[in-house]
C-alpha cells in the first residue's frame, strides 16, 4: 500500500484540529477542503471529515473512503489499483522524500522547550512494552497502535516558578509549582480523538523534588508523584481517568539557578483499561 501510494499519488494529510471554523487556518485551506467534499457529496460518493479523498490532477474527487473502510488493508488496495488502473496513472518517483513530520518549535532563549511522547503499552513477561502496528494487517493500526507525541514551551517565568531559591544542598525538598507543573501534566493520556487539553480535569497531582546531589555546578532533583486526571475519548463525558505515578529528575544550574534540563516519566499508568506510558524529556529549542 505505501509502494502505491508513493509511486501513483501525492499524499497530503490534514488535521481536523488545525482547520475547524474557529482555528487560525488559512481562509484558502478551509474553502478547498469544503469544496472537496461538496464536490464528492455531488458525485454520489462518501463524504465527511475523516476520509481518504483521491483527486485528480485537476483537484476533482474521483474516489473516497471513510475512515473506517480505509483502514481495512483490501478495502483500500483495491481502491487504490482500481483508481490507477482506471486512470491510467503511470508509476513514478516519490515527489517529496520522508522526513520528520514534528520539530522543536521557535522559543526564546531562555525558555524550557519539552518534548512528549506517549504511546499504548501491554504487559509481556512483568514489563510494559510498546504495542506495535503489523504493516498491512487490519485492525492493527488502531487509536493505540503508534506512539503520538506534543511539544510544551514553559517560559522563564513559569519555569522558575518550578524551583526554590538556593542554596541547593543534598536532602533538600520542596513542591514544584502545582501550576507549572499542571501544564505539562494535562498531556498525559494516550492517544485519543480528544486532544483539548483545556478541558482535562485534574483531581490528584503529587509531585515532590528532592535534591539527590551537587557536582560540577549542578544540583540534580529527584522527582516523585502521581496523577490522576479526567480525560474524555472523544469530546463527551464517559468513564475513563488517567491514572499515574510518576518519576523523573530537575537539574539546575548552580550559578544562574536556571533549570537546564527536566525528565519525566510515568511508572505506571492506566487509562481505563488501556495501559500507557509518557515520557518527558528537555530539547534544544529552534532559533
């Protein structure tokens, strides 16, 4: 299926979230995507917000498929080669080649950038590991299949906010600002279609630093806690909680008393019945 759809077509991806009436998207974008399924309602073929649309050179709909049969493996193979065939479309080179698909994004200097990854995990032999797709299997890439991941900028104000005056001194404990550190604490759930971390409430959030140690101008924290979070699936109430402990480290610079680096991972964590893990880590942020 990749083979085909790299050699016959153009891939190009949308995100509902970026394109919604009330987003910042361009005029243009939103009006070709409403054309796009006008013209496929009018042609008798199925139409929505989450489809594969096939276009011809020309931007007209000449094939489409709901999610749901798209992610069946023959449902759309056979959609694919009969649109080839019928077009007459000739095998070519790959347009634009594989790359990254998310970068560190444009921060002040002095900011903390964070980079988060979350991904479904299952138990095997007392361990968590990752839960991994089987390219062209059905049913196998599902909401969980594929680590998904966000990018979270604490500006010096709020980042300073997470640390206590000096002297740092081995034994030393304090308490995060619950604030701050809710920021970052709202991204962990797994991959779900609600990804409005506005609307997550957070009924239990423990997080306590405790120096480990003081060499070369750094002091590293131990970082201890645990979540528990309500997260809706979809953009309704259900019954599923973020359940969570937590473990990860501060290291702060000495002599500026700026924190240069923050990792933090989850131990344990449950969503509903879905296993999960998150992790946390500091990246240098894009000039």
């Amino acid at each position: 299926m990749i083979d085909l759809i790299n050699a016959h077509f153009i891939p190009v991806y949308v995100s509902n979230e970026d394109v919604f009436k009330n987003s910042d998207a361009p005029p243009a974008v939103k009006k070709e995507l409403l054309r796009i399924r006008q013209e496929t309602l009018k042609a008798k073929m199925s139409a929505g917000t989450v489809h594969v649309y096939l276009l011809d050179v020309d931007g007209h709909p000449v094939g489409s498929q709901h999610v749901a049969v798209a992610s069946k493996v023959e449902e759309l193979t056979t959609l694919l080669e009969t649109t080839i065939d019928r077009l007459q479309v000739p095998a070519g080179k790959t347009i634009v080649p594989p790359s990254s698909q998310s970068t560190a994004p444009k921060a002040a200097a002095d900011a903390l950038v964070l980079h988060l990854i979350a991904r479904n995990v299952e138990r095997k032999g007392g361990e968590d590991v990752p839960r991994k797709a089987v390219l062209g299997t059905t049913r196998s890439g599902n909401w969980g299949a594929y680590p998904v991941e966000d990018w979270i900028i604490l500006g010096k104000a709020e980042w300073s906010r997470l640390l206590p005056k000096g002297p740092f001194a081995p034994g030393m404990t304090w308490e995060p600002d619950r604030e701050v550190a809710a920021k970052v604490l709202r991204h962990f759930y797994p991959s779900t279609e609600n990804n409005d971390v506005s609307r997550n409430r957070i009924d239990r959030q423990e997080l306590k630093a405790t120096v480990v140690s003081v060499k070369g101008g750094i002091a590293r924290a131990r970082l201890d806690g645990s979540l528990r979070m309500k997260h809706t699936f979809y953009h309704r109430d259900d019954d599923n909680f973020v359940d969570a402990t937590l473990l990860g480290f501060l290291d702060i610079d000495t002599s500026t008393g700026r924190l240069v680096n923050w990792q933090l991972a989850t131990t344990e964590a449950t969503y509903g019945r879905i296993r999960f893990g998150v992790a946390v880590r500091t990246v240098a942020a894009r000039k």
